[in-house]
C-alpha cells in the first residue's frame, strides 16, 4: 500500500523583510533579517547579531519590532477581541465558554442581554431561567472585556450584534491566520453572513431574514433554526471549503480573500474544493487577485 504524505513547500528567504509580502512563514533556525536597525520579540532569538526564528510560525512586525506568533498554538485573548465560542457549562450566574484557549471563558449573567432588552438587575428567577438564554452546546458571538485574577477571560454579549449563532456552519482554523480587522462582521455577496472569530473559530451562516433589532425576545434565543434553502446551503458549504482551503495552505484569513476564493471555486463541485490539487488552483487565484489588489 502506497502512502502519502502532504508537506509544506519551503518556506521562502526572509532577509530583507520590508520588501516582502506581511505573510511569511519562518521555522526554528531560519533567518528572520540581519538589518541591526530592528530588534527581537517573541519567538526569536540572535545569533551573531542576526535575528533567527525560534519557532514556527509567522512573522509579524511592528514599528522595528520583529516577532514570531506560533502557527500551532492556543489562542491569546485581548481586550477587545471578538470571538466565537461553544458553552461548555453552565454554572452559577455564569457560563463557561471554550474559545480555544488555554482556559475556558467565563460570560456572566450580568454580561449578557435579557430578552427584550430591558436593562435591569438581574433577578433569582433570570438566574434560573439561565439555560433558557445559552444551554451547553451552543454556539455564541462575544467580545472579551476583562480578564480575571486567574487570567480567564471574561466575556459580554451586551450588543445585538452579539449572542447566539444559529443557521450556519462553524471552520475551526489556527487563530494566528485571523488577523484584527476594523470589523469581524461581514456579509458576503453570495448571501451569507460570516463572523472571523480572533480566536481561530469562524462561523457562516445565511443572511438573517430579520434584522436583530427586529426579533422577538423568543426568537433571540431560540434554537430553532430558520428555513435554508438549497441555494444557501450550497453558499455556506462552498464558503466553509474555501475556508479550510486557504488555512490548509497557510493564508491570512480576511473577507476579500474569501470572496476571490469563492470566485475561484465556482467551475468545481463543493466536494472537490478540498482535493489537494483543486485546493492549490483557487487559493493561487485568490492570492494572485489579492497581490493585483494591491498593487493597484
């Protein structure tokens, strides 16, 4: 029998680091650059005054400081951070929440919204009706707002853009591939709606017949999902390869990037997005629209 294995290419020299592109891919002992105008950060190290990658991953520059952030590694949350993530418990006006870290999240029942959206103190009986707004399993959009003394995160989900995720698919990707962005929320010209959780989870689903403002506080919290039609089901799915696509090949993961993917992909079925050879044409295509993109 016959194996095998699927390796990454080489990754490309890296010594002059301000006339490359800002994705690049460095390994243990690789040169970073020998410029002495820059100085080491995370996952390097110097060797005879040139700076070296110490693990593998991607190199990130800010200003003249040069780190490496790990490829392969557990999420890091930050203030501010929008995220998806899966409850895992549900405790005393509390949830637990798995973003991919090193510990779970914590969303209290004060960060929440009520059904409705009344803003009031919340009461015995919302503590017991807790598992009427999130049960285990559920799947919510939240930004991280505090840490606590162990260094959870805290979690809140006081904005409508917030809250539950329903009628969609969720991609698990490396969180050092999703990069902060003025907006995590997007919706895409196929009709369907994407979240880019920093945290390395991405959720897509079909645009929502009604806006959040416009749901009742049932419908807020259900867990019925609406009616998909086979259309949009062929969306998120085609959305959800093309995805997996650019992260199996190591691509900042961004809206645009997505969108000339999903063009790329049109003239293959959505089974055959993830064979390897189809899988290299359209992420080509997609990097080669993004690099005219931005020559222009």
């Amino acid at each position: 029998m016959e194996i095998i294995f699927n390796t990454p290419s080489a990754p490309k020299e890296t010594e002059n680091i301000e006339n490359k592109q800002n994705f690049h891919i460095v390994t243990p002992g690789e040169q970073i650059t020998s410029d002495p105008a820059f100085m080491r950060g995370h996952g390097t190290y110097t060797q005879e005054d040139v700076v070296m990658a110490s693990v593998a991953g991607v190199v990130e520059r800010v200003n003249k400081l040069i780190s490496v952030k790990p490829l392969r590694t557990r999420y890091n949350a930050e203030i501010g951070d929008v995220v998806v993530g899966r409850i895992t418990e549900v405790a005393q006006k509390r949830w637990k929440v798995d973003i991919n870290g090193k510990q779970n999240a914590i969303l209290l029942l004060s960060s929440v919204n009520l059904p409705g959206g009344v803003q009031r103190r919340k009461t015995e009986l919302d503590e017991l009706n807790m598992k009427s707004f999130f049960s285990e399993g559920d799947l919510i959009g939240a930004e991280v707002q505090a840490f606590f003394h162990d260094g959870a995160s805290s979690l809140h989900t006081r904005n409508l853009k917030y809250g539950k995720l329903r009628n969609g698919s969720l991609v698990v990707v490396p969180p050092a591939l999703v990069r902060r962005c003025k907006s995590h929320f997007y919706t895409l010209p196929c009709g369907v709606d994407l979240i880019l959780g920093l945290n390395g989870y991405i959720f897509v689903s079909k645009h929502p017949d009604k806006k959040s403002e416009e749901l009742s506080p049932e419908e807020l919290y259900s867990n019925k999902n609406e009616e998909i039609t086979f259309y949009q089901r062929s969306a998120i799915a085609r959305v959800c390869n093309c995805i997996k696509a650019l992260a199996k090949h190591y691509m900042y993961i961004n809206d645009s990037i997505i969108i000339y993917a999903y063009e790329a992909s049109l003239p293959y079925k959505i089974s055959d997005l993830l064979h390897d050879d189809i899988c290299e044409v359209i992420v080509e295509k997609a990097k080669l629209q993004i690099e005219m993109q931005q020559t222009l």
